[in-house]
C-alpha cells in the first residue's frame, strides 16, 4: 500500500510558523498563481531560517538516521551548532569553483512481493538536507500550479480523497469503464531534458537552482556490489524532493487529460459560479451537456503518484482514449507503457484494482453502486505477516518479550484497518484474516508454549476501550497483560472528499486546518535569531518546540517570557552527567531561576530564594529539576 501522506498538514505548519517561513510560502503561492516568474530562488533556499526549518523537518522522519555513503546521519548535523549547520550547507552548495556535487547515493534493493526487488537510492544526509531546503521553496509554487486531480505526495491530500473521488466516479458519474495504466518503471526512467522544461515552464527560471537540480539528477549512485554509475535518466527513489519532481513531471498529463472533458474550452466558456450550501463553485454542468452532443470523448483521470486511472463512460470511448494517452505519454514524456499491465476494465462485470483496493459496481433498485475491497494479492501479504508475527507471539524472537510482539502485532492490525476501513467490504475480508492468524496463533501457542488464549486477563486502556471494547474477539495470552487486537472488529468508512478551500498556503485554507499560534511572535523571532553560544543545532530547535508547548511560559513561575536574553533552557540532566540537550531533558524558565538550579548551600539557596520571592509551589517545581540533576532539595 503507498505511504499515507499526512491528511492535514499540521505539524508541518507549526514548523513553517516557528521558524518565521510561512508569510515566504504564502507569497510564492500567491505569485505562482498570479503566473508569476522566479529567477531569485537560491537566497531563500539557503536563508537560515529555511535550512533550520528543514532541518526540523527531516529529523522526524525515521529515514534520516539511515546513514549513506559517509556514515552520517541526522544526529551529526543536529550535534553541531546552528552557524556551523548554515554555513556547511551554503558551502556545500556554492562554495565550491565546480559548483554543487552531491555525494554518492547508496543503493539499497527492497524486496518486492512478486520477487522481485525495487531500487532505493539513500542519500547522505547533508544531501538529504540540502534537498529539503529546495522542497520547501519549491512546494508553493508547485502546488498553485498542479491539477486536482492528482492526490499522491501533497499537503492535505491523501488516499482517502482519491478513493472518495474514485467511487464518485463509478457511482455518481456512472463512468464504469476503468483505464488501469502502467509506465514501465517510471522513477527510473523519467528524461531528465524533459523534466528541466517542465519545471521551466512552471515559472522557475533560477539557472542557479537548475544546475543544482540537474546536479542532484545525476548524483552517482554507489551499487550494492561497490562500482559506480552515473544516471543518464530517471529520479532516485528514495531522495526526498523525487515525489515532488515526479508530480511536475506528469501534471502535464494532468492537465491534458483534463482539458479534454473536465477543462475542455466548451465547458469553462458555458461555465457560470454557484452558491452550493456556503461555498462558491464554479458550475460547467451546462457546458457539459453541450460537449455530449459532439465526438469529444468523455474521460476523467485520478493520479496518485505515478500509479493513476482513466474512467469512460463507454468501451468505445476507452478503447480510443488509452491509444491516446499511451501515444501522448509516449511521445511528450518519452516515457514506456507496459501493454502487460495496461488493460480496460468494465467494472460492471470485473473488478479493477487501485492503491491496494479492488473496486467494482454492482446494480441495486435500477441505480449501480460502488463495491470494494482488499486486492486479493495485498489480502494475502497482509495475513502472511500477521501470520509471521503470531508465530513470534508464540515463540518471542531473541531479546524481545511476548509483550514487545504483542504489541507490533497490534500496529499491523492498526495500520490494516486504518488504511483499509475505506473498502466497503473491510469486515468480510478481516474476517477471513482474522480467522486464519488466531487458528495458527492458537495452535502454536499450544505447542510452543504450552499456554492458552483468554477472553480475559489484562488491563485496557481508554482508547482501546472505544475501538474494541464492544468485540467478542477479544483475547489475551495467558499471563500477559496485553489485548491482542481482533483484525475482524472494524467498521467500513465513507471515504471524505478533499476540501477545495483547504490549502496550506493561505490564510482561509489554513484555518480550515488548524488554529494560528497564540505566542509572542517577536519572543519566538528572537529565540530563533540568538546565537547559540556553543548549544546544538538540537538545542536550540528543542527551545522554540519548549517555547510553544510551554505557552511561551516559564515552567517554574508560569509567567510569561517578555525578553528573550533571559529565557534558559535547562537540562534536567546535565551533560556532566549523562545528559543530551534534546527535547524530553530540557525545559524553559526564567533566568532568575537559574541560581536556584546551582549546587549551594542551604543557607545560601534559601536566601536566594527570599529575595526573588519564590513560592512553595515554585520551590516544589525547582526541588524536583534539583533531584534530577542529583542536587540536593532545598529544605
């Protein structure tokens, strides 16, 4: 199943909003649907605040502690100081006479359930930095630019929209003619001229950032076996701005297959602007029924990265649209289609297969009406490790204990379900699962352990209690306290349309998703500009997190922070011993504090304490750092 991209961007907007970025993304938006023209894009790209942002952004990520080809990761660059950071990747990037050279990409190959395996190019982590800073600079004014119809590796779009779109297709629309198209290893083959132009014509015309691009293009990929080789095409799978660089490249295909229904001159000139509920919407529906009049060919597309469907009203219509699409791509992306995997489904007598689901129609009261459910192919992946997991259950793996393969075993039904509520046959699927992995589970632990399955015998937790706590299913091994979570219990979800007016890029679309920020902006600005005095690129992103969860209060006397010279972030556990200057050992306070975190005498801390007038309940709060830091209480 394709990666879930987040629904609705929320972190990432925080991150853009502590590090002072989101008013520069709003105003690329704002210019690249104005049609406007970027020639200047470098300074932004490497401003300090954008490369500390996506530093930020990628140490979420698991992936950026996979070392590449020089054996660092994302704990490097966070160890050094912020100025080191900055200055490293503007060198990197043009301080050298032969201009940028990423660094050889590591080859790693993933076994694929066919057998067969698919490339993943790793990146070293400056690489991967520097590739983020361009990400965030150029996602706005992509995103102003791309089709709607496109739902694969972009903010606040996700497989839930694309399905929703797909059974609107077939229920709403009656298009029940599927186009199911494959190019023949698309990230491996993408032209590379071709590519440039498109980004070209997108309006990004920084020559600088161009070569950077072609540069990052052509990276040397370090094979498994040790030789070297230098793509001549295609984008690494496994760099963080490929998905973007793969949707530039077939938006165009977007665009085309639009324009001749969906966009088609007839239906926007016929076209007139409607109130629906509270929304304002542009209506072609007039138009449309103009074009059913003519030999314009009805079709629709839904793309979710390079995976994408063409539906038709008619055989007829689909036969001649996929010889035109496979010509266009063909010809204008210089792109293969498999003929194999490429074929037309009625979906009124077949199933046809899409993001992991098997989709079809079925007639009921003279209307027809979506039927899906798990691909038999990913039906059969999915119980086969959770089959492998119910034998460790059984028999825990070295150096972990039945708990520990509990609960793995819980997130691969977690993520089962989550990803596949959307089928409307989710239950009679997990049923058949659920059945085949408690049986083997059952009988191994009766051999293997010499144990049994309960219905009861452990502790639930609240939110397990509002997902399971209605089943019958439920069961524990004997002797542990951990629910075994029933595959079978879950319910069918009505997919949610994507929100035309949700955007990330505007204030409306924004507030559609999350509320602003109630800090003190010019305190968090000034946190964000301090030198770091020796701290950590890790240290001083902690603070500005610190500062917002923290209400931009100081968390020994809950004042708030008016200056900030004299915010501390102080250790819990000090470097001396043990410590590291991350996240969960830190905490802001008042600098007045500070001396009452010192290793004093009684007398001393106690007149210190008189004279700042510290409370019983801030002398408790300081007691405890104190313990932490293995420092005598103030009695």
């Amino acid at each position: 199943m394709p990666k879930e991209s987040k629904n609705l961007c929320v972190e990432d907007l925080r991150h853009a909003e502590y590090y002072g970025m989101q008013p520069t993304f709003d105003e690329l938006y704002q210019r690249s649907r104005n049609g406007g023209i970027f020639d200047n894009l470098m300074d932004l790209i490497l401003s300090r605040d954008n490369i500390l942002l996506a530093y930020r952004n990628i140490k979420a990520n698991g992936g950026s502690y996979t070392a590449g080809t020089d054996n660092r990761n994302i704990t490097d660059i966070g160890s050094m100081s912020p100025e080191k950071v900055v200055e490293k990747v503007r060198f990197i990037v043009t301080g050298s006479q032969h201009g940028y050279r990423p660094k050889p990409v590591r080859r790693k190959d993933i076994p694929k359930p066919n057998g067969k395996t698919r490339p993943l190019g790793i990146p070293c982590i400056w690489d991967r930095l520097i590739q983020q800073c361009i990400k965030q600079i150029l996602e706005p004014i992509c995103e102003a630019k791309f089709s709607n119809n496109s739902y694969g590796f972009r903010p606040n779009r996700s497989v839930e929209h694309a399905i929703n779109r797909t059974y609107s297709m077939l229920q709403m629309m009656n298009l029940h003619y599927v186009i199911e198209f494959d190019i023949k290893g698309f990230f491996d083959n993408v032209n590379h001229s071709k590519l440039i132009r498109q980004i070209w014509s997108l309006g990004i015309r920084d020559k600088q950032l161009i070569f950077v691009i072609k540069r990052i293009l052509t990276a040397p990929i370090r094979m498994p076996d040790g030789s070297t080789i230098i793509p001549d095409r295609g984008t690494p799978q496994g760099g963080i701005i490929s998905p973007l660089l793969a949707n530039i490249v077939l938006n165009e295909l977007d665009w085309w297959v639009a324009s001749q229904w969906e966009e088609n001159p007839i239906a926007v000139s016929r076209g007139r602007y409607r109130i629906i509920g509270k929304t304002e919407v542009f209506d072609k529906s007039h138009g449309y029924r103009l074009m059913k009049d003519t030999a314009l060919k009805e079709m629709h597309i839904i793309r979710y990265a390079d995976d994408f469907r063409i539906f038709c009203k008619t055989k007829e219509d689909a036969i001649k649209t996929k010889e035109a699409v496979t010509k266009w791509i063909e010809e204008r992306l210089k792109l293969e289609v498999s003929p194999e995997k490429t074929r037309i489904v009625n979906t009124r007598k077949r199933w046809s297969e899409f993001l992991g689901f098997k989709l079809r129609v079925r007639q009921k009261h003279h209307k027809y009406v979506v039927q899906s459910a798990i691909c038999d192919k990913k039906a059969e992946i999915e119980k086969d490790k959770l089959v492998g997991q119910a034998k460790n259950i059984a028999r825990p793996r070295e150096k972990k204990s039945c708990i520990e393969e509990i609960r793995l075993y819980n997130s691969m039904v977690l993520g089962i379900q989550n990803y596949f509520q959307l089928a409307t046959c989710i239950s009679i699927d997990c049923r058949r699962i659920h059945r085949q992995v408690m049986t083997v589970l059952t009988n191994r632990l009766n051999t293997e352990k010499g144990c049994r399955l309960t219905r009861e015998g452990g502790t639930i937790t609240q939110s397990e209690k509002k997902r399971y706590g209605g089943s019958k299913m439920i069961r524990y091994v004997a002797g542990v306290d951990q629910m075994i979570y029933p595959i079978a219990y879950v319910k069918s979800k009505i997919p949610m349309a994507k929100k035309s007016a949700v955007c990330s890029y505007t204030e409306e679309g924004r507030a559609l998703i999350h509320t602003d920020l109630n800090l003190n902006f010019s305190i968090l600005k000034d946190l964000r500009e301090q030198t770091s005095n020796g701290h950590s690129t890790e240290y001083m992103d902690c603070r500005i997190s610190l500062f917002s969860a923290q209400h931009g209060k100081c968390a020994i006397s809950g004042e708030e922070f008016t200056d900030a010279s004299r915010v501390v972030g102080w250790l819990k556990t000090p470097k001396d011993k043990g410590g590291f200057e991350r996240y969960a050992n830190m905490v802001l306070i008042h600098e007045r504090y500070l001396q009452l975190l010192q290793d004093l005498g009684q007398q001393e801390l106690k007149a210190i304490a008189k004279t700042i007038n510290a409370t019983k309940k801030m002398i408790s709060k300081i007691n405890r750092l104190r313990e932490q830091a293995e420092l005598s209480t103030i009695g």
